[in-house]
C-alpha cells in the first residue's frame, strides 16, 4: 500500500514539475508575462491607415490657379458619350454643358429632363459646387440618375473645370485662400516668456557710459 502512495505522489510531483516548466518556456515564447505594451498591437488590416487623420485636401480654388484647361479636355473625353459641349448643341443622355457654370444647377438648356435631386438641390454651378458634383454625384445629390462615378483626382477635377469655364462661362477664378496666419510674433512671444526677441538679440548692444 505505501509503495503504491509513493508511485502516485512521484507521479503527481512529476507531473507539476512537467507542468510548470512548460508554462515557463510559454511565457517565454509569446513574451505573456512582460508587463510593458508590445510592439505591434494585434493584426493590421489591409486598406486602413494607422496613426493620424487623412492629408488634407488642397482647396479647389489653390488648384485653379494653375489648371490647364487643355488637360481639361482631354478628361472630358470621358464625357462625350453623353454630353456635348459647344454652344447650341444638343441634349444627349446627359444635358449640353456649353456655359453651364454660374448657371442654376438643374435648370440646363433645351429643356433636359434633370432628376428631381438636382432639380432640388438649389444654387447655382459654382466652383466648388461643380468640384463636389465631379468628385461624388451621388453624394453630392442623392438619387442623381448620372452614373458616373466621378473622378478621384483633384487635379483631373481642376483642369475640367478650368476647361468648361472656358467653353461659354469665362467666369473670373476665384482668389486662393491665404495661407494659415503665422503664429504671434517671435517678439510677442519671447515677452511672453521673458527670453529677449531674435531681433533684440541681434541689436548691438549700447556702449558703456564713460567713467
């Protein structure tokens, strides 16, 4: 009876030991009991950008400024299934756009059937109204009948608009916004913090009076 205790508490002490030992050379192996933050955190997702927000997008009105119109035509050719653009051409699929901005969104020439989202959509072609209408026209106006998907390149944008601005429009092109105001002086903000200026820093320093 005792050499049968003996056999099952070697067994059992055997078996913590084995027991213990792989929970060591575990925890080695995927680093578990580290207490700082691992390197990498789970699994990347393809498509889904880490760390900040999306770049900024370049204002339209920046990109006009050095559209070239000539471009322009070249990616309206995308277009000319469905529209025509020389003056008193005809409707096709989609409305004749000689002129069309400064022009009431939905209202076109010759009596085109425009879809009741654009016909509500109110205002007039603008710069900015035709560059959101080229970059989404679905969402731009919601239940829009135009298929187009529209085109993801801003410059492709701004060189269209430069293009149909030219064919019957010739609006003035709007004034690129001002850069981002500088930050306080560099004298204001030295003062501030009691450091003298570059400038003051820069003077040459007055003579000593004479003794």
């Amino acid at each position: 009876m005792e050499d049968r205790f003996n056999t099952i508490a070697g067994w059992a002490l055997f078996s913590g030991i084995v027991a213990l030992g792989l929970s060591s050379v575990s925890g080695q192996y995927f680093k578990a009991n580290k207490d700082h933050r691992p390197e990498k955190m789970g699994y990347e997702i393809e498509g889904v950008v880490s760390g900040g927000g999306a770049e900024a997008e370049v204002p339209i009105e920046t990109l006009l400024a050095s559209a070239d119109p000539a471009k322009g035509a070249e990616v309206f050719k995308k277009c000319t299934s469905c529209h025509t653009i020389d003056a008193g051409g005809a409707n096709g699929i989609g409305p004749n756009l000689h002129g069309v901005l400064g022009e009431a969104i939905g209202a076109g020439h010759a009596g085109f059937a425009f879809s009741e989202a654009l016909k509500s959509h109110g205002g007039n072609w603008t710069f900015q109204a035709m560059n959101d209408w080229l970059h989404n026209p679905k969402k731009f106006a919601p239940g829009t009948k135009m298929t187009f998907a529209g085109l993801s390149k801003p410059e492709d944008r701004a060189n269209i608009i430069a293009y149909l601005n030219s064919q019957g429009s010739n609006l003035p092109l709007p004034a690129a916004p001002a850069a981002p105001a500088a930050d306080a002086s560099e004298g204001a903000v030295a003062a501030a913090s009691g450091a003298p200026s570059e400038a003051a820093a820069a003077a040459p320093a007055s003579e000593a009076p004479k003794q």
